[in-house]
C-alpha cells in the first residue's frame, strides 16, 4: 500500500527508523558475511525502495563488509540494522516494530546454508515461562530494551519503560 508506514529501531533505542510506502520481498540470506554480520544462522532482511527510509533518531554506524557492501548497525548496542549494495538498502527484518508482517518469501547465498537450518522446526520446543527458574528471573526482570513502537525520547526518565 502506498501510505503503509512501518517502523524500527535498535534494541537500545538510540537509532529509529521509519518506512513509509511498501516494502520489497522479506528474504533471509545464508552467506557467511551476513552469518557474521548478525551473529546468527542467517540474516533475514527487506528491501527499502529509494526515499522511503527515514532515520527518526540517530543514525546507523557502517561497517565496509566488502568492496560493494557496508552494513549499518547501532553503535551503541550492537544491532545490526542494514546491508546497503549498489542495487539499493535492505532493512534487517527482526529491527521492524511488527516484525511478523514481514514473513521471508525467498532464500539467498544456500550454499553457505548451515548444514541443521532446516530441522531447526523439528526441534523441541519450550516456552519460558514453563522453565522451572523462569518465574523467579522473569519477576525480577527490569528490561532496558526500547519498546516495539516509536517513543518521544529515550531511555524515559528514571528508568521505566514506556
């Protein structure tokens, strides 16, 4: 949709950002750069069209990746953010605030597919708060992550969360 705004940010909140137009295809890319990049089994990310990404607070630090590629991430908390090539920006998917209305609709770089990606599904499955040890750490808990929706400032004063 045209007028569909979506925003992100960093865990920490210091670097938000804000898309407004439609998004291109979710993708997840299994090349050991973007492994590295996220610290992760592979990067799932959404391409931007031009003049459609605004950064509403902060802006990304880079890392030159390669020849053709830098990668923006907070400076500040570490999250990665951004894989910026000539043919245009991609928006890491799990920085969105609604992140489950971008579901991956293509794979990239399988041949550097981890080799146990595929049967992550099959794996047993627990929620957290059915760990025995849960209740008293999840009770106790203060988070300092920036919540899933755009605030006026940030951290809020004395701590608490918006």
């Amino acid at each position: 949709m045209p007028g569909e705004t979506m925003s992100g940010g960093c865990q920490c909140g210091k670097v938000r950002f804000r898309v407004t137009g439609p998004l291109g295809a979710g993708s997840i890319c299994h090349c050991r750069m973007c492994q590295k990049a996220f610290g992760a089994f592979y990067a799932p990310l959404v391409a931007v069209k031009p003049n459609t990404l605004e950064w509403t607070r902060g802006t990304p630090a880079y890392f030159q990746s390669s020849n053709h590629v830098r990668r923006g991430f907070c400076k500040d908390c570490g999250t990665p953010l951004t894989y910026e090539a000539p043919d245009g920006i991609a928006l890491a998917i799990g920085a969105f605030d609604e992140p489950a209305k971008i579901p991956p609709k293509v794979q990239f770089g399988v041949e550097a597919k981890l080799p146990f990606v595929d049967d992550l599904a099959g794996l047993p499955s627990h929620r957290t708060e059915n760990d025995p040890e849960a209740p008293a750490f999840l009770a106790d808990i203060v988070s300092y992550q920036h919540p899933d929706h755009d605030t006026t400032s940030w951290p809020p004063e004395g701590g608490a969360q918006q």
